[in-house]
C-alpha cells in the first residue's frame, strides 16, 4: 500500500513536471514567434485588366475634369471595390473620388480609401503596409495612419505603435495622391509586414496540456475521496472487529472463571493455535477466525457441573464421561454461530486424535478439522504447560517430550512440529497477560 502511495505521488509529481516544461517550452517558443516578422504580398484581382488604369497621354491633354470623370467613369468604377487578398489579411481599396488636379501638368488626383481585414487566425500587432505608386507621384493628405513617400513608395503604419487588430476586425485609413502624366493609379501591388500576437490558449497544446492537467486532478480528487472512503470503511471494521474480539474473549472469560486454575486457559489456546496457523502460512484472515474459534473451543464446560471441573482427585468414570459432555454441549451452543464458519467444529473436535481414540466422534486423521487439529495440540500444551486442580504444571522437558511421544498418535505430527519451533525459539509458553496480544 506505501509503495502504491509512493508510486502514484512520483507518477504525479513527474506528470506535473512535464506538463510544465513542454507548457514554459510552448509559451517561450510563442513569445520567440511573436518577435518574428509576417510578410503578405497583396495583388489586385484585376490587374488583368490594362484598359481600366492606364489613361494615354495623347487623350488625356484636352480633357477637363469634368470630361475626364466622365470618360473613365468606367475605369473609377473598376478600381473602386478592388480588393487585394491574402490568405492572412484581406485589402480592401477604393477610390472615393477622383479629379484632374492640374490639366497643364497631366496631374490626376485621387482619394484611396483603404480597409485592411485580419482574416488569419490570431491578433496582427504593429503593421507597415508598402505601397508602390507611379514615378513622380506625391501625397495630397492622409487619414487614420502615418504616411510617408519615399522612392515612390508610400509607408503607412497605424497612429497608435501598439493598434492590435484582431481576429476577424477590420481597420480602414486613406490617403489622397497626385499621381502625374494624365495617369490614374491603381494599388496593385502591396507588402503588408507585421507581428501576430500569440495566446497561449489559442495554441492547440495548451488545451492538450490543459485537459491532461484537469484530468489528473479529477483522478486525484477521486484517488483522495476513494482512499477517505476506504479509511472509514477500514476504520469501521476495526472497530466492529475489536467489538467481537472483546465479546468472545468476555465469553472465553466467563468459561474459564469455573476453574481458577483454567484462568486464561482459552486465551492462550487462541494466541498458541493463531501463531501456529501463522506458521503455516496461513493468511492473516483466516488466523483471525481461527483465533476466535480457539477462545471458544470450551465454551461447552459451561454445561458441566462445577463441583467435577474443580475436584481436585481423580475422577470417577461417569465423571469422566460427564466431562467428555463438554463438546458436545459447545457443538450445540455454537451450532447456530455461523458468521465464523467452523467455530462449532473447533468445539466440538478439539478433543479428537489423530489415531481415532479421542472423542465424541472418533474421528482420525485428516478427517479431523484442521482447526480442531491446530486447537487440540494448543489446548494439550496449555493444560501441560500450567497448573491444574489435580497437579502442579509440568516441566518444559517433559512437555516436549509428552508432545514428541504423542505425535502421530494423539496429535498430528505436522502441527507438533510447530508447536515444538514455538517453544524452542521462546514464543511459548506465555504468561497470563501476553496472551491478550
Ligand atoms: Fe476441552
């Protein structure tokens, strides 16, 4: 269970680690993005078509302003809705109006109305927009931009260094120029650079990231409330199995407190039988139950006239035989106690042996319950290892050798063999207080 603990901590631990480098590697890569420069190059969908800008020298001199909207109405009217497109960015251009500034000079005047549309999928920081205008042009005004004419190139940035157009928005600005030669212009070709602000949570990892992050708190969160769960519910049964353990041993008690000399007796048969099961490889469960049936293998001299239990003389036969009765008796009290299986058993056959001359069934072998078998060994060792109303207790050697002469025979002889480990390495026999262990 700590280990489990152990794991499932480091297993978090790193998920947690890892989650937050490659989110730090994502957000510095993003940061590093967001310094790199974007170009799009604009083109007019109708730069095809030639008839629409270019306006000859040779008709151009002798018309007025009015003629000469009047004969290219059709040439404004291409221009205007123009559009140049890029997959990230969309330029709208329009010409609003248009004039002949100076018909000595060929001058022709025009005022562009620009929309600029974000159509990619993040916010644009910080735009230049380069515009190439015919030889000799220049700038009449501007709006909602700088502007600036260099090299027949116009440079408009926004007003404001930090405009953030997003996702989906449009901006609009304008200029009116003078174009010379009769000529009209019209915005073909254009360079857009700028700047794509990156969110973290617009990149498809930090959500990957973030999803596994809330899982493993939902696994945790459910982790901590099962493992809240299961400490009740094992805390429970600790208590229930100490309120059973305390009334068995009460009962174990009140069967013992017939004889004086049987104080403890049951006790010690349970602690003896469990630490032989133990020995046994039994698993820790089923030494519990059989702890218990040991504390109430003689529950049946309940039932035995107190004046045989503590003669101090022989007995007589009938005595002997009435004694005998105690097995029984404790098979039909605990006949009906069937939350511990086989605790009737263990009463009833903790007097057999192993060649079939015990009683009350006779018995033999592995016929016997390995319970009875375990609690009959413990039971002889107690009696022989403490005082009785009829003698005093024996020595240890003579017990050993009394449980050696009668393996095979009274005993199974496997289960002496442990009996004997036991109290060669000290773990029996045990005074009255270390049994409640
Ligand atoms: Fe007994």
């Amino acid at each position: 269970m700590f280990h489990r603990k152990n794991k499932l901590l480091m297993i978090n631990i790193f998920s947690i680690l890892a989650v937050l480098i490659i989110g730090l590697t994502l957000f510095s890569y993003l940061q590093h993005m967001e310094k790199q420069p974007f170009y799009a190059f604009c083109q007019n969908e109708n730069k095809e078509d030639e008839n629409a800008s270019d306006i000859s020298e040779e008709e151009s001199v002798s018309l007025s302003a009015e003629e000469y909207r009047e004969k290219y109405a059709d040439g404004l009217a291409l221009a205007d809705g123009a559009f140049l497109a890029n997959p990230k960015c969309r330029l709208e251009v329009s010409i609003a109006k248009q004039w002949l500034e100076n018909e000595a000079n060929g001058i022709v005047g025009a005022q562009y109305d620009f929309v600029f549309h974000n159509d990619s999928a993040k916010d644009i920081l910080n735009w230049t927009m380069l515009v190439s205008v015919p030889e000799g042009s220049y700038l009449d005004s501007y709006w909602s931009g700088e502007c600036n004419y260099e090299n027949d190139v116009i440079t408009i940035q926004p007003l404001d260094y930090n405009q953030t157009i997003e996702v989906a928005a449009d901006i609009s600005f304008g200029f009116v120029l003078m174009t010379p030669n009769n000529s009209t212009f019209h915005v073909e070709d254009c360079a857009i650079i700028f700047y794509r602000e990156n969110k973290l949570w617009q990149h498809p990892l930090f959500w990957v990231l973030s999803i596994f992050l809330f899982a493993l708190f939902i696994a945790d969160l459910a982790y901590v409330v099962s493992s809240i769960r299961i400490r009740k519910y094992n805390l429970r049964q600790e208590a229930d199995r100490r309120i059973i353990e305390q009334s068995l041993k009460t009962f174990a008690n009140i069967i013992d407190a017939k004889d004086e000399y049987t104080r403890g007796h049951s006790q010690r048969v349970a602690y003896y039988s469990r630490e032989i099961a133990r020995r046994m490889n039994m698993d820790e469960e089923t030494c519990r139950q059989l702890y218990y049936i040991a504390l109430l293998h003689d529950i049946g001299k309940i039932g035995i006239t107190d004046s045989i239990l503590t003669k101090p003389g022989a007995l007589t036969v009938e005595e002997r035989e009435s004694i005998k009765q105690h097995v029984v008796i404790g098979g039909e009290i605990l006949k009906d106690f069937n939350s511990i299986p086989g605790i009737a058993e263990g009463a009833m056959y903790h007097h057999e042996r192993y060649d079939g001359t015990g009683y009350s069934a006779g018995l033999s072998g592995d016929a016997i319950p390995l319970f009875a078998r375990i609690i009959c060994v413990a039971d002889s060792f107690d009696a022989m290892s403490s005082a009785r109303c009829y003698r005093g207790k024996l020595e240890m050697d003579h017990v050993v050798n009394e449980l050696k002469a009668h393996a095979g025979t009274q005993f199974d002889k496997n289960i002496v063999r442990y009996m004997l480990e036991m109290i060669a390495d000290g773990f029996a026999p045990v005074l009255n207080g270390e049994a409640e262990m």
